[in-house]
C-alpha cells in the first residue's frame, strides 16, 4: 500500500534492494549547489572524505577550507565567510559538529542569523564499530531547541542530495543530519521533497496506527508496516524528514486518521524527532504515542544492525511498538 | 615612521575624552555594564573609528568597508560610545543601553543595530570570524585586495581554546588583510592575567603560530598609528598587535584595578569620574561644575 504519489524505489520491497550510505547525497548535493552557485563554499575539520565534503573538494580545491580538527573554530571561521556573502557548508561527524560546538553554532550562526549550512555526518548507533563515544544521539535534540535552526533527517542518499541543495538554495541556518551505514534507497529522483513538508509513503485506507519516522529508520518503519499489513494491522507511513520546522499539518492529520502514532528515530527519544511530534500532538489533537528510539542510554560497538537492534529500533521492535498503542487506544 | 599631525593628536585626544564621558554616563544610567575594558580601549577605538577605518558612519552596509570584529563583546559600550560620536546614531541614544527594545544591547547584537559587524559576547569566538571574514574576501579578491578586517580581543579570553585554533588557520592561510588588536590590560573577572593563567610570552606564542607580531603603547595615538600601518604592509602574515593598556584608563579609582572588569560606576562615583575627565585628572581646571 506505497503511496504512488511518492515514486518511491519500486524495488523497496525487495530483499536486495540497493543500498548507499546517506552521507553520499551530501556529496552530491554539495557539487551541484557548487556548480550552480559560486558563492557556496565548503569547510571540513579533517573528515574530507569520509564526510564526502571531497565530492565538492575534488572539483572546487579554492572554495574549500580545510581547518583542522577545530570544530569550534570551524563554525565561527563559516559564520564570517557568511557575513562576507558565502554560502558555507561546514561538516564533520555529528558527534563533534553539532556536539562539540554547540554554543558557537548558538552565537555565532543562529544568534547572528547567519547563512551557515551544517552536515552532522556518522550521526546515529549504526556508526558502529567505532563505539558509544562516536555516536551521535543527542545532535537532533541540541539543534532543534536553537531559535532559526532548520533540522532534516534524509531518510537515503537521494534525499540527502534534494536536502543538501535544498539547504543550499534557502538562506537560513541549517542542520542536515546523516547515517554513515549503507541505507537501502527508498525514494526516487522524481519522489516529491520539500523542506517543511513531510511525505506520506504509505496510505492504505482506515490505517490503525501511523508510524511517523526519519533518517535511516524510515525503511524500517516500511519494513515493519508491511509485516503488520499480514497480520490484518494497517500502519500509515510518514517520512518526516523536516523536523524542524515541522509539517504540523501533515503530522496532525496522520495522527487524527489513526488514533495512534509510533515515532521512529535513531536519537534518544527524549528531545528528538518524536518528542517534537509529541509537542504539536499535545496541543492539536492528543493521542496515545510510542516512542522507538534510544531510551536514554549510551551505544557501543558492534554491527549496524546489531545495535539497531540492541538499542530497540529494529523491525521488531516497531511492530511491538505499534501492538502496544493499539492497546492503548 | 608616519608622524600624526599636533593637530590630529589633539582632535582625537579631545574625542577619546568625549567618548570616555559617554562611557561613564551609559554606565551609571544602566545600572550594570562592564567598566575598565572599554575606557581603556577608549583611545585605541578613537584612533580607529576618527583616523584609521575605511567606514561611511552613514552608509554603514558599504561594501568596501574595513570590518570591525569586536570578540571581547563586553566593552560595546565603547563600541556604541565612539560609534555614536562618528555619526552611526544620535549620541543621546547612548542613554538607553541595556534598556527593554534599546539598539544597544548588553552585548552587541549584528541586527538590531546597523554598524555592528557581528553579535558577541560569548568569549573566544571573534578571530575566527575575522579569519572566515578575511578568507572570504580573498577568495573574491584575491591577494591584492585592500580592505582590512580588524579583530579586537581581550587579553582573558586567550584562554580560550578557540583562540588558537583561530590563530593557527590564519597563520596557516597567510592572511596578510587580518589584523588583531589585543587589549592586554593584564586583568580579567577573577584576577590578574598572569595569576589566573598565564599569557607570556604572548609574542612569541603568535609569533610560532605564524603571525608577524606587534607591541604598542595603546594609549599613544601615534604608537598604534605606525602600528597599523606596519601591519597593512606586512604581506605574507597575519598581524597581532599587543596593546599595553591601562584598564579603566582616565579615572584614578579604576585604573589597573580588577574589581571595576565587570561593575558600573554608581551615581556618585560617575560624577568624580566625570570631573576627572573633565579636568584631565586635574591638569585643567574644571569648568561648569
């Protein structure tokens, strides 16, 4: 029950669908932003390629600033090239940027309102082997909370690139917030992506619970929908990539359709994506909600999926989820 | 040595204590503000704003501007003080600082008031703006481009990281258009620089990180003038000039002392402070008193 309107991958359903890491449609979107505008220029604190700032880097060596790992610095050094006309992108590992320069990005961007775009790459458990300390988890919380900030999770690599352009075209702080693993591609050229403006990608009729859900997550919340489906249970789908602002509308009306919401975010459940649904929730239309997301606690090594699934947002663990708000309902 | 005219000398000595007068009176109208920092800076920002910037007080967006980064946020009355006195805004607006809708916020904010290159307050984080300021223009202008992006810091705030992270990308980048002016005023909140922790050698700590390095007496106008026009023609560096300042320069009770770093005057200490300017700590007469 895919949304046509969406285009979504027709080969999503399948067991090898193909997959790319989401960090890539930076890349992408950085070089074509850099293509067609000039003023964007690039900054990185030793991550170049890891980051996929090199996509951009590679062609454009003079409108790249390589500052050595200073995050702190890296945000003020974008804030003045900004003042000065630029459209900077800075980018490093979430945990370091946002996580490390947090009151720099307070004052010097968003107080300033200052047009500085920033990549959060390896953001999420799915890191992996690097461990608990690498990790970002906390980054959608911090960002969201700062007046100006624009905050979106791309749900693959295609996304990242509508994204990545996106924030490069709309002035404004921004925040763009990617998985390091390989996520199976769920969208399409052609699929529909505003910043603002979440996507229904599924929408059978009379939906029980809608899963409202961001970032590499969103395949699962599909997957967990499409096992659900069998047992006689129908979810809707909501890619709410925009968590700040957020399509309230869009999230309202799933939530009303239902009765019942499962958020779905590889974030601490406090602050992040679903506690800014519960927000709006709270005051339109309040509804029973679950929250699949880190509860609370560090990560540590290990394979992708293995911690996904440790820290209770694999495809399991969402089908309880939604069996749970069934009850309450 | 460029030789400032007598004249020249006089008119800013003049403007330095007008400016000094509007410090002590904000001050003492707002209750709370910083006090030793921005009077002395006083002389060094009359320098800059009546002799040395390239600026349009009204048309302060001119693109050809030289830019003012003011890291150490604190000493904006200063800012506002000389701003106002060059003709950015009417010198009675001065009286509403850190007032409920007042342009001249507790620290300075870059849109409430036109003039201000960027918001600050937080320590630490100016010189890196200067240096992505200064990057920015030489990548549209290239090496040849004469505009100077003045980044003035506070000597307590080298403590922080950020400083020298600032500090090694614009030595790493050559940026001959930066110039830092350091108030080194040896004090800070809780003490004496050198207690709370140690700067020296501040020379040769710029000097290995690439910059070209410059002393000054920051209460001689001339000083500071060859100081800065050393600085512009130095090309394959960044320069940081070290401002010797006496902090709360020109009242005798807050001269070197830490205590007046971050407090007003009250009423009544604002008029001795004032009759000592008026007077020049007594070489003139005072008038009108």
């Amino acid at each position: 029950m895919l949304n046509e309107n969406q285009k979504l991958n027709p080969r999503l359903l399948e067991k090898d669908v193909e997959q790319a890491p989401i960090r890539f449609g930076y890349g992408e979107g950085l070089l074509k932003a850099g293509e067609e505008n000039e003023k964007v220029v690039a900054l990185c604190a030793d991550l170049t390629d890891s980051t996929k700032t090199s996509t951009f880097s590679n062609k454009f060596p003079e409108r790249f600033v390589q500052v050595g790992i200073g995050e702190q610095s890296m945000a003020s050094v974008a804030s003045g090239m900004a003042a000065m006309g630029k459209v900077p992108f800075i980018a490093s590992y979430a945990m370091f940027s946002p996580g490390r320069n947090w009151e720099q990005i307070r004052t010097t961007i968003c107080y300033n309102n200052s047009n500085v775009k920033i990549a959060g790459a390896h953001a999420g458990v799915s890191v992996g082997p690097d461990g608990g300390t690498h990790q970002a988890i906390e980054d959608i919380a911090i960002m969201r909370v700062i007046p100006r900030m624009t905050v979106v999770v791309p749900c693959d690599s295609v996304e990242a690139k509508k994204a990545t352009y996106a924030a490069a075209t709309t002035k404004g702080p921004f925040y763009l917030r990617f998985a390091r693993e390989a996520t199976p591609i769920v969208t399409t050229e052609e699929s529909p992506f505003e910043v603002g403006k979440a996507n229904l990608l599924r929408n059978p009729e009379n939906p029980q619970v809608a899963i409202i859900a961001c970032g590499s997550l969103v395949y699962n919340a599909i997957m967990a929908a499409e096992e659900l489906a069998k047992e006689g249970i129908e979810c809707s789908v909501l890619n709410n990539h925009t968590v700040k602002p957020m399509d309230k509308n869009s999230v309202v009306s799933v939530s009303k359709e239902a009765g019942a919401v499962v958020t779905v975010e590889e974030h601490q459940v406090m602050g992040g994506m679903g506690s800014a649904v519960a927000e709006i929730l709270a005051k339109e239309v309040p509804t029973p909600m679950e929250f699949v997301g880190v509860q609370d606690l560090f990560g540590q090594s290990g394979e992708p999926n293995e911690l996904v699934e440790e820290y209770g947002m694999g495809v399991k663990k969402i089908i309880e989820a939604v069996k749970r708000v069934l009850k309450r309902n | 040595m460029a030789h400032l005219h007598d004249e020249t000398v006089q008119f800013l000595e003049t403007k330095a204590n007008d400016v000094r007068k509007s410090i002590i009176n904000m001050l003492v109208e707002a209750k709370s503000g910083h006090s030793a920092g921005p009077l002395g800076m006083a002389d060094i920002f009359t320098l800059f704003y009546f002799h040395i910037l390239k600026h349009d007080p009204k048309n302060p967006e001119w693109e050809g501007r030289d830019r003012v980064i003011l890291s150490n946020g604190h000493i904006c009355p200063l800012l506002y003080a000389v701003m106002a006195h060059s003709g950015y805004f009417p010198v009675e607006e001065l009286n509403t600082l850190r007032k409920f809708g007042s342009r001249l916020q507790g620290h300075p904010h870059r849109e409430w008031l036109p003039g201000i290159e960027t918001s600050s307050g937080p320590l630490g984080s100016g010189l890196s703006q200067a240096v992505g300021m200064a990057i920015a223009d030489r990548m549209d202008k290239g090496r040849t481009s004469d505009k100077f992006f003045y980044c003035f810091l506070g000597d307590g705030e080298l403590d922080c990281g950020q400083v020298w992270e600032a500090a090694m990308l614009g030595g790493k980048e050559k940026l001959h258009n930066l110039i830092g002016i350091i108030d080194r005023n040896n004090i800070q909140i809780d003490g004496f620089t050198e207690d709370i922790m140690p700067l020296e050698s501040l020379v040769g700590k710029f000097e290995s990180f690439g910059w070209h390095v410059i002393e000054a007496d920051g209460h001689g106008f001339e000083a500071m003038d060859n100081a800065v026009s050393e600085a512009k023609a130095v090309f394959e560096k960044p320069t940081m000039i070290i401002a010797r300042t006496i902090p709360g320069k020109g009242v005798d009770y807050m001269e070197r002392k830490f205590e007046w770093h971050g407090k007003p005057p009250t009423v009544e200490e604002g008029k001795e402070a004032l009759h000592q300017l008026r007077t020049l700590g007594g070489k003139i007469k005072g008038e009108h008193e």
